[in-house]
C-alpha cells in the first residue's frame, strides 16, 4: 500500500497507531474517529498528511506531529486534553506551519475562559478554531492579552491540581465521562459486535469451522500413509531416468509458492497444499540431499527430481530373460521298435451269455455260427437282407 492516499478505520475499537509510517508514507487523509486511542504516535514520519481526524479519543495532549509538514486540518474533538496539558500541545503544534483548522472543543482544556485566545495568540497561522473563523480583531486582541492569559494558565492549572488531589480516592459517580469508562464502554459494544456477527453467521451457515488438522506421516497401524487429499493429478515415475525417481504434482498455476510445502524422505514423498496432504510411498530409497524441486512457469505444476541410493533395485528395470516355454510333445518311438501286427484276428469266444451257455457234455454249446452271403455285385441294392431269398416275379395268368 506504498501509493495509498486515504484511510478510514473509525469505529474499530482501535487502541492504538501504529505501522502507517512503514506501510503508507504518502497518506494525505488519516480518519481514526470514535475509537479510544490514547495517544499521539506513529504519525510524524507522514510528511504528506493534510487531515487527521481523532474525534471521540482518548488523547490527553498533543504530541508527535512535529514531522507532518503538509498538515491543514487537526479534528481532536471530545477527547480529554486536559488544562495542565494545554500550554505544552499549542506549543507542539507550532512547528505545523501549514494548519489552518482546529478542533478542540469537548476537551477539559475547554473550560477555561482564556482557552480560546490562548490558542489563538500562540497559534497566529490558524483561519478557523473549532469550526469559527478567526476575525482579525481578534487575533490582535488575543496577543495583546498573551501576558495576563499566560498567568492565569498557571493559576487554572494550580487549580485544576488542586481538584484532582482532593477527588483522589472519592469514586467515580456512575455515568462519569472519563477515559476509563470509555474504555469499559467500547468493549462492551466490541463484545455486543462480536455477538452479533457469530449468531449472524451462524444463522447464514457460515460461521467459522475449527481449523482442520493435517494428517501425520504413518497411519495408525504404523504404516507410510498415502493419500491424495487435494485430487491432484500426479505421476511418479521411476523408468525414465536412470538412477532417479520424478514426482510430479498437478497444482494449480496461479497458487503461490509460499502454500506449498514439500517433504522429502529417504522412503516417501510428502506435499502439503493449503492443509490438503499428498504423500505417496517411493519404490525405492532416495536420497534427500541431493533432490530438486522446482515448478513449472507455464503449467505451475511441481516437479521433484530424487536420486536413488541403491539404483539397482529400482523397480522397472529389466531382468534375465525367462526361457521359452514350449508346448509338450508325445514321445516318438523309433520306427524299430514299434510291432507290426499281422494276420487276422478271431472274436470267437469272447462273449458268452450264461442264460444260453451249457456246460452238459465235454463240448460247449456253440452260440456263434458262420453264415457264408452272396452279393450280386452287379445289383446296386444294397439294401437287401442276404438271408431273405428274392422275389419271383409275378407272371399274368
């Protein structure tokens, strides 16, 4: 925000300036109203600021704005500038050459009677006080009167000591407008504000959720875990590259840098993007030392290069071929040893159905008999039984 000219953080229950000089040096416009700010710091390094308003403060004197060179109007409205603080503030203010509107009323300051002309014949450069514009008669008069005022200060201030010494010990009547009832009163509203906007977003659904917790490294059965939580694309390979294992991880291209988080371990790789885990098991030890990450300008995504220690047992790489596996032969037997088989072969004898056999006499029955057919081989029907004799024609009588 090194070009900002303007900010308003009124009503913020702010306790405190503080980082304007480092992060917004060219602040023309400063508005701090109604909060309770007890003094005047880190402001006087803002050589361009030309309104600063702390109306509804907690400042009890002027102070540290010597360096604000270009500053025109100064709004301290109701705040608790009180009368022995008074000579010392006008006198801070007159290294503010350039101020031309103050606004002091609502202060304790403001129950003396010479308030008025006190600050009007220290501060000559000043056109309006507290919203009034100064009359040259005015002016003259009150610098005439500069001696008298000035020992009627120090008689008001005595006074006013006085008074507070006496009320030491006497509590505060309930209501009483004072710094440390406006303190209570503010963070009452803070707590009444904080209320409102939980039951608010409770009712919209959008209240805030428990931050999550990332999961731990190993599983509860003591095991490396391996997840994806993010559902980024990812590929781990370990063939492309003698002796190296490539992670690469999807993330998206615009995410920045500083969301990711990378661990490498000798047996597993882990990456944590905005609380989302992606952690896989390497097939082989690697070494830490030596792995670079980098990401990709075009595509964003994450690349880690890690080098094996043992490169001979990376997975992938090539074995022993295996034999080829032929299938099973019958055996041949020599043509020497194979029998040849001649002559006939008799089937007589091989069934004999007992219901028919006899074993009376020494010979057995015989079941099978011979029966000798003729075939007219010039007759193309061979469809004809041998044992049915043919049929004779039938002769006309």
């Amino acid at each position: 925000m090194p070009d900002l000219e303007e900010i308003a953080l009124h009503q913020q229950e702010l306790e405190k300036i503080e980082s304007l000089e480092s992060c917004c040096r060219h602040i023309k416009i400063l508005l701090l109203q109604n909060n309770i700010i007890p003094k005047m710091e880190g402001l006087t390094k803002l050589k361009e600021l030309e309104y600063l308003n702390l109306a509804l403060n907690n400042v009890g004197k002027i102070e540290g704005l010597e360096g604000c060179e270009s500053l025109r109007k100064l709004d301290l409205t109701v705040n608790f500038v009180a009368i022995e603080d008074l000579e010392e503030s006008v006198y801070n203010l007159k290294a503010n050459i350039m101020l031309e509107d103050l606004y002091l009323m609502g202060n304790p300051c403001e129950e003396w009677s010479g308030f008025k002309k006190y600050v009007i014949a220290h501060l000559p450069r000043i056109k309006q006080l507290d919203g009034n514009m100064i009359l040259p008669h005015e002016r003259i008069q009150a610098r005439q009167q500069l001696p008298f005022l000035t020992e009627d200060l120090e008689r008001a201030v005595e006074a006013s000591l006085i008074k507070k010494a006496e009320a030491m010990g006497i509590p505060v009547s309930e209501g009483a407008y004072t710094r440390e009832s406006r303190v209570e009163m503010y963070m009452e509203l803070a707590e009444q504000k904080e209320e409102k906007e939980r039951n608010e977003k409770r009712r919209m659904g959008t209240d805030d959720k428990p931050k999550r917790e990332v999961p731990g490294t190993h599983n509860f059965r003591g095991e490396i875990r391996q997840c994806n939580e993010g559902k980024f694309d990812f590929n781990l390979d370990d063939n492309s590259v003698p002796g190296f294992i490539i992670f690469e991880l999807g993330v998206p291209k615009y995410l920045e840098t500083g969301s990711l988080d990378v661990d490498v371990n000798p047996l597993y790789v882990r990456c944590v993007v905005k609380d989302k885990v992606t952690q896989l098991k390497l097939p082989a030890e690697v070494s830490p030392d030596k792995s670079k990450v980098q990401r990709s300008k075009t595509t964003g995504s994450l690349r880690i290069d890690m080098p094996v220690v043992d490169p001979v047992r990376v997975r992938g790489q090539t074995a022993a071929p295996a034999p080829e596996l032929k299938p099973l032969q019958p055996e041949q037997v020599p043509k020497t040893q194979q029998k040849q088989l001649k002559g006939g072969v008799s089937v007589q004898g091989i069934y004999k159905d007992p219901r028919k056999a006899s074993t009376k006499g020494n010979k057995a029955k015989e079941l099978l008999r011979e029966v000798r057919t003729k075939r007219n081989t010039a007759d193309n029907d061979d469809d004809d039984d041998d044992d049915i004799p043919p049929l004779d024609p039938v002769r006309d009588r």
